[in-house]
C-alpha cells in the first residue's frame, strides 16, 4: 500500500487573535443548531421554545442549519413535517438550508461543521446541539467572540492509549505539526504529564466564535484532512464519532481561543443543559432542569406536536421520565455515564 501523502505545511501559526479583531455585544450573537428529519426536529422545539421562555429578550436570531438531500445521504434529511414546521416558526425558529459537500449520512456530526459556512458571517454565533435546552440566563455569560471556546463538560473519550503507544503528546502534537500550529502553549501545565486533561480537548456540544465562515472554514479544513489523510501517529485510533471534537480544538487554538472555564462553568451547568437524550435528562439532570421541560413542553400547540415522536410522548407525558428519575439519586450518581445507560436500559427506558 502506498504511503499517506503528508502535508508541507510546516510554519507555525501564531496563537493570537487578529488585530483588527472587532468588539461585540453580549447580545449581539446568533445562536446556530442543526436540525433535520427525525429525532433532530422535535429536539429542535424543545430548544427554540427553552429559549423563548428563558430569554424572551434574546436579540439574536435562532438559524436552524437544514441538510438538503443530495448523493450523499441515503433518505432525505429535510425536515417535511408540515406541524414541525409551523411550530418552529411560532417560535420564531429560522431554517437555512445548506449542502454537504464533504460528510453526510456516513458522518451525520459533520453537520455541525458544513452548516457553519452558510450562516451571516457578519455576526458572531454561538453553537448549540440540537439536544440542548436553555435554562437560564444567556446575558449572564462572558463570551468573547474573539476568543472561540467550547464545552469542557468532557470525558477523556479520545484518544485511547495503547500499551506500546503512542501516548497522548505524540498524538496531539503530530496533529498540531499536521496544520502548522503551535503545540506548547495549548496545554494545561497544571495536569500531569500524559493525563488526558493536559491536552485541549472539548466536547462539541457548544462553541462559539466571531465570524461562523471562518471558523467554519477552519474546521472544515482541520477535519477533513484528518479523515483523509491522518497523521500515522493516528493509525490505531477510532474516529467515528470523535472526528467533530479532535478538530474542534484545533480550529479554537488555531483561532486563538482555548480554555475558558468562566464561559463553560456557566454554559455547562446554569444556562444551557447539553442533555444528550431524555432518559439522561431525567435520570441525572436538576430539579430545574427538568422544570423548565415539563414547562416549555406543556403549551397544547408544541404538546400535540411532540407526541407524534414516540420516546418523547412516552417520556415526557406518559410518565416513563419520571420513572427514570426515581432510579437515581442525583447527589450519588454513578461516575460514568455508560454506568446510568445500562439501569435504564435494563428498566427498559432507554428511548432516543
């Protein structure tokens, strides 16, 4: 087999935002999802309308990012629910639809990078995955659009160590060296040598920048060079679906953010709740949490909507939610999260 091609680029990109870095309001952003046929739509809802209870002052826009059916998808990801529609205009939702050009049904989490281009690119963005509701107060965070960031609400999910190595600085650093970026001045030296901690690593469930095509580009750019053509440092390393968050430092590094636990203490636990799937919600989130759910999720014209998808009729208004809920007791979870799936998947309340 012939060998990877290796890229050339070798000069250093320096760790700074640019100098004609622009100053912005702390309401002067748009908030970005994606959303298509499916689970997505109806997360959709519960998203706009956490919103709209919990911001009814927010000034930006809401864009939801629609992939449009093309060779690259095997059914149509368009949302064509005449009901989802409507619902997600009464709350004041947008769709801008957009192409996949690189990734699609074989790595649907590509959307959140594809989508990015087509936004204003005039106005800042704040990213949210679709199953995310907002809790609080969204003025309350010190974003500085200038500086992207992430969600550190993370794991250490990738990469997985073998015993022979490589370990976690030749990995992370061959892919620093891949796109000409400075490795030293992304790691925390408060963590110990090879901790996972050490190394910028996010979870891709918010993030946020200056300029959506920008970054957009960049991330773009940084993840599809790794699935093409990855370091061999790479070589036993699983990538699906951890694509999106190997190159979302990258392009937050390369744009001269990193870590911002101000942002991400608050985004993580107060003002937004990266839920993953309802049973997760119900088994380990806030009593607030789940408040505000209940609540945003009562109104008869988004109840008649939601109950036309199975697990949310059943979790939310036939009680299997609340059962979920008595499993656990919030202030003694258990450490893992694989370890709540499994009780719930035995209680046979496990539904996305």
């Amino acid at each position: 087999m012939a060998p990877k091609k290796q890229s050339t680029t070798k000069v250093k990109t320096p760790r700074k935002p640019p100098a004609t870095a622009r100053v912005f309001r702390s309401d002067q952003y748009n908030i970005i999802a994606v959303v298509q046929a499916g689970r997505l739509q109806y997360e959709g809802i519960l998203l706009a309308a956490s919103l709209r209870y919990t911001n009814p002052d927010f000034k930006g826009r809401l864009l939801l990012a629609e992939p449009q059916m093309n060779a690259r998808w095997n059914a149509t990801p368009e949302v064509r629910n005449a009901d989802v529609l409507a619902c997600l205009s009464q709350l004041g939702a947008e769709i801008i639809p957009f192409e996949n050009k690189v990734f699609g049904q074989s790595y649907p989490y590509g959307n959140k990078i594809e989508a990015l281009s087509q936004m204003p690119s005039d106005v800042p963005f704040l990213f949210l995955d679709t199953d995310t509701l907002i809790t609080g107060d969204l003025a309350q965070v010190p974003f500085d659009f200038n500086r992207p960031s992430a969600s550190m609400k993370r794991e250490g999910t990738w990469p997985e160590i073998s015993l022979y190595g490589p370990g976690y600085s030749q990995i992370w650093k061959s892919l620093y060296d891949r796109f000409g970026l400075e490795f030293e001045s992304s790691l925390d030296l408060n963590q110990p040598d090879e901790y996972w901690q050490r190394y910028l690593y996010f979870n891709a469930g918010f993030f946020y920048h200056a300029n959506p095509k920008e970054f957009g580009d960049r991330f773009l750019k940084y993840a599809k060079e790794i699935h093409e053509n990855p370091p061999e440092e790479l070589v036993c390393q699983t990538m699906t679906p951890w694509l999106d968050q190997v190159a979302l430092p990258l392009a937050i590094h390369s744009l001269g953010g990193g870590r911002k636990p101000e942002v991400s203490d608050l985004m993580d636990h107060a003002v937004t709740c990266h839920y993953r799937v309802l049973p997760l919600l119900y088994a380990r989130e806030s009593d607030a949490v789940v408040e505000v759910l209940e609540h945003v999720a009562a109104p008869n014209w988004i109840k008649k909507v939601l109950k036309q998808y199975d697990p949310m009729k059943r979790i939310i208004y036939q009680g299997k939610g609340r059962k979920a809920r008595d499993m656990f007791d919030r202030g003694n979870l258990p450490r893992r999260e694989q370890a709540i799936r499994n009780q719930l998947k035995r209680a046979k309340l496990w539904m996305r």
